[in-house]
C-alpha cells in the first residue's frame, strides 16, 4: 500500500515558465531511475503509483545559489533546466512537501524515461557550495 | 580484507522529501537493516557525494514499505573523521 501524496501537496501558483529547475547530481539515467522507484515504492498520485524524482525550483525566497548552498550543499554536481522546459516534453510539476521542493513526474520508470528527462536539463556544473572536495 | 569501495549503509536521494520534510530510503534498501534504528547514525546518500545521517524515524503505512526517515548532518563526512583523529578519539 502506497501514501498518497496529496496531502503533501502545497497550495500555491503554479510556477512560471521561466522559473529555473535545479536537480542535483549524479546526474545519470541510472539514478533517476532508482529514485524514480523509491518514489513509486512509497507514494501514489491521483490514485496511481507515483514515478516521480525531485528537484528544487527558484522560485521566491530560493535563488539558485540559496538551493546549492542549502539544499543541495551535499551534491558535487548539479544542472538546470526551465518549467516550461520539462512541460513542453510533458512532466507535471507538483508541488510537494517543503519550498521549494517539487516532484517532476514521469512517464515510466525506464532508463529511456530517465534519459529523456535529463535531456532537459543542461549541462552538468559544478556546486560551488559543496561543503568539501575531496 | 579491506576494500576501497564505499559502502552506503542506506541510500537515498538528499533532494528528495518524504512526509516529515526531510529525505527519505526504504529500509530494504539497507545494506544491514538491523543497523537501522531511531537514532542510528548512518551513511546515506550516494557512493558519489556520501553523507552522514542521524535515522530521525521509521514509518509505514498500512502494507506498504518501512520508510526511513533521515536527518541529514551537516558536512563532509570526512570532517568528522578529520576531527576524530585530532581528538584521537579515532587511533587509525
């Protein structure tokens, strides 16, 4: 038995188009897939199993610099892509649990899924605000 | 026989919040269950970017999976490591 997510849904506007979407790394088919499956595992949306990875959107209060220092400051890596972006290829973005945390939903749990999901996204940078290198 | 691989106690996705707001693994997916337990310190997230984390709670709903609940600690485990030997609280 899975938990719906609605209840962890938050009430406010949908986010603009051009509001920026941070996901932080690794940034691989591989993963996205595996926390696809976490999130499936335990949440469902709309009655349904939920296929979802999360991300973190810049939206008021969260410049991206705010998202890599305090939300992402464990990930070495991290790339960018827009709302309208992962619209225009078809994922809804829910706005779930705190801000500025969203679940990108997709199609399937698939490595292809995966794969188009990130060709979304630009090019893999680096997280200045790392807390160490190693 | 040591090995250089890291080795995740429980993996999870940092970014990723569950129902308390902070991120969550499923406890199938610990490389020993029975280390997890409320107030367990763990290495979570990744072979890639590990991190520390104190088992905050384990939850389930109806039939449905053992979730775990985690309190990410702030820094490099590393750093702790680092502050351990300096200490001498760790000899090795």
């Amino acid at each position: 038995m899975t938990q719906p997510i609605e209840p962890l849904i938050r009430d406010e506007p949908t986010p603009a188009d051009a509001i920026i979407v941070v996901r932080g790394g690794p940034l691989t088919a591989q993963k996205i897939v595996v926390h696809a499956v976490r999130q499936r595992s335990v949440f469902s949306y709309r009655g349904e199993p939920m296929i979802a990875i999360s991300v973190d959107l810049a939206i008021d209060g969260w410049p991206v610099e705010r998202i890599l220092r305090e939300r992402l400051w464990s990930r070495s890596t991290y790339a960018t892509s827009t709302v309208v972006a992962l619209r225009s290829a078809g994922h809804e973005l829910v706005a779930t649990a705190m801000a500025p945390h969203f679940s990108v939903v997709l199609s399937e749990a698939s490595e292809a899924a995966a794969v188009a999901l990130l060709g979304q996204f630009g090019p893999t940078l680096v997280n200045e605000f790392k807390r160490r290198r190693r | 026989m040591t090995s250089n691989t890291i080795e995740i106690d429980i993996p999870c996705d940092p970014q990723q919040l569950g129902e308390l707001d902070m991120p969550f693994a499923m406890l199938s997916e610990a490389r020993d269950p029975s280390r997890i337990a409320v107030g367990a310190i763990v290495i979570t997230a990744d072979e890639d970017d590990p991190v520390f984390a104190r088992v905050h709670a384990i939850t389930s709903h109806g039939t449905g999976p053992q979730v775990v609940h985690l309190e990410l600690l702030p820094g490099d485990p590393l750093d702790y490591a680092e502050a351990l030997r300096r200490s001498h609280l760790l000899r090795t």
